[in-house]
C-alpha cells in the first residue's frame, strides 16, 4: 500500500484521482482549498483549508502531516482562464502563473524532505504547455504558467534523481471537467486518470522529466 498526496482533490481530475487510488487500496492525502460531498464519501484522509499560493499555508500542511512519508505526490491544484491577445488580463496571467507554476514548486520543495528514495513526484501540466504543438495561438496565461510548470518539472528531474525521486511532467488529455465547461469533445475522468496513473506506474529515474500524454504519447517541448 502506498501514501499519495493529491492535491486540488475535491473535483475534477483531483477527486478521480483519488477515487481510483483509494479503491487499489492506497492511503491518500487529499489537499484542497475546500472539501466536497463527493470528496467526503470516498472516506480518504482530507486536509481541506489550504491555499496553496500562500507560503504559510504550505507550512501549515507541512505541519498537518507531521513527517508522513509520501510514497507520490501529484500536484493537480491549476487554474485556467481564457484569454486572448485583445483581451488580455495581466492580474488573471499572474494569478495563473501563481497557482499553476509558482505553488507546485513550493510545495514540491516543502515536501521533499517526507518522499522516501523511490518515490514519485507528478506534476499536472497541458500539451498547452507545449511550445511545439502550439498551432492556435492565445490562451496567454494558461500557456506561459504551463511552460514554466514544465521547466520546473525538468529541474525537479535533475535535481532529485540523486535523492532517487523521479518526476514525471503529465498530461491528462482533453478532459470532461468544470474547468473547461465540460466540453463534450472530452474524455471521462475516469479514462484520464486510468492514463495518467499507469504513467506514474511506469516511472522510473531513467523515464524522469519526461512529458507525457496520459495516453502514453510523448509530447513535444
């Protein structure tokens, strides 16, 4: 039985996260700003309250999890708000940039210390995040806070393959959830999740820093 923390876990992918790992018999930690119904009835340990873009409140989950070892962490907790050059908000790019790059890779670093060597660290990006595949333009600050989230993720790579702790860059597919208004053309969180876990499965320090489609495709930087 492993010990995974997700955070943004009381919807979306979060929450299926967590469903599907509960039910292979995991311990999960689920993080979130606050805790829902659906949250509530998978019966998984919930630290609800946390902001993660603020430093004190990662300090205070720290403090929470009183030195649990942490087998996975999977950084889920984003934002996205549309914006296009005409319109652009530069508090809603910075907000963004906050919530999708800034936060991951402080608590990333606040919980380092708690992830054995083995364990695995999955941060929750977007092939959005690709300058590569990047063909429609826009999207300002949805775009500019994944490519950050994933250099920092290749820096995480390199920097803690000596603790023996692999990274893996993740994402999910177009996913049928609130954050995109539950775009029909979307895949169920429940096949997005069946992905991405079986990437998390297959990591390993030789695979770290890799950015991946949770259908197994790598993705261009």
């Amino acid at each position: 039985m492993a010990t995974v923390l997700v955070t943004g876990a009381n919807r979306g992918i979060g929450l299926e996260y967590c469903r599907q790992l509960k039910a292979r018999g995991d311990q999960v930690v689920a993080v979130c700003r606050q805790a829902t119904p659906e949250l509530a009835a998978l019966g998984v340990r919930i630290e609800a309250g946390i902001e993660l873009t603020e430093e004190a409140a990662i300090a205070d989950l720290v403090g929470r999890l009183d030195g649990l070892a942490l087998d996975a962490v999977i950084l889920n907790a984003g934002v996205l708000q549309s914006m296009g050059l005409e319109d652009l908000d530069s508090e809603g790019i910075r907000r963004q940039f906050e919530v999708n790059a800034l936060a991951p890779l402080l608590l990333a670093r606040a919980l380092v210390s708690q992830m054995p060597r083995g364990s695995k660290l999955a941060l929750m990006t977007s092939r959005m995040g690709s300058i590569d595949d990047n063909s429609s333009g826009g999207s300002y600050g949805y775009r500019m806070s994944k490519v950050a989230l994933n250099i920092a993720g290749k820096s995480l790579a390199i920097d803690l393959a000596p603790r023996g702790i692999a990274v893996a860059i993740l994402h999910p597919g177009l996913v049928r959830t609130r954050m995109i208004n539950f775009n029909p053309s979307g895949i169920e969180p429940e096949q997005a999740v069946q992905g991405l876990l079986a990437r998390l499965d297959a990591l390993t320090l030789e695979t770290s820093g890799g950015f991946w489609h949770s259908n197994g495709e790598r993705l261009p930087w």
